[in-house]
C-alpha cells in the first residue's frame, strides 16, 4: 500500500476561481480534478481517501493519514477507511 497526495489538475484552480467570481452562490464543480489524497495497492489500484481544496491541504492530509497508517497498520487502517483489504497486500 502506498499513500500519495495527487496535485490538482492544471485547469482546476482556474474553473474554480471563475465559478466563484462569476456564480458565488455556486459550488458546484468538477471534484475529480480536486487535490485528493490516494491509497495505491500493490497492483496499481487507486482509492481517492479525501479530496482536498488545495495542493497545500493534500500534502497536510496525506502526512495525516499516514501517520494514522503507521499507528494501525495496513490492515487495520484498510478497515477503519472501508478500503478493501486488498489494498493492505
């Protein structure tokens, strides 16, 4: 299992940017370009475990997480996430 804070996407910050300006009573927004925090399993499947405002806040989250990784242990951490337990593989 490897945990990884996935940067936002190059066009991310400036839809968002531009929906707030333009509808500020919006917040709807393409999520799957966010920042997220990603579990990897062995066999290169990913899991989003949070996604995140900024690349600042992925990075603060990842560190986080995988301190909490480290405290519970792989499995026990696949359990407490609802991760398949692949992932601890």
């Amino acid at each position: 299992m490897e945990l990884r804070a996935r940067p936002a996407k190059q066009d991310y910050l400036i839809k968002s940017f531009a929906i707030h300006l333009l509808l500020p009573h919006t917040s709807k927004i393409d999520e799957t370009h966010a920042p997220a925090v990603v579990v990897i399993s062995s066999s290169g499947e990913e899991h989003v475990l949070q996604r995140t405002g900024t690349d600042r806040q992925a990075q603060k989250a990842l560190r986080r997480f995988e301190t909490r990784r480290q405290k519970l242990g792989d499995l026990e951490f696949c359990r407490v996430y609802g991760l398949p337990e692949r992932f601890a593989n």
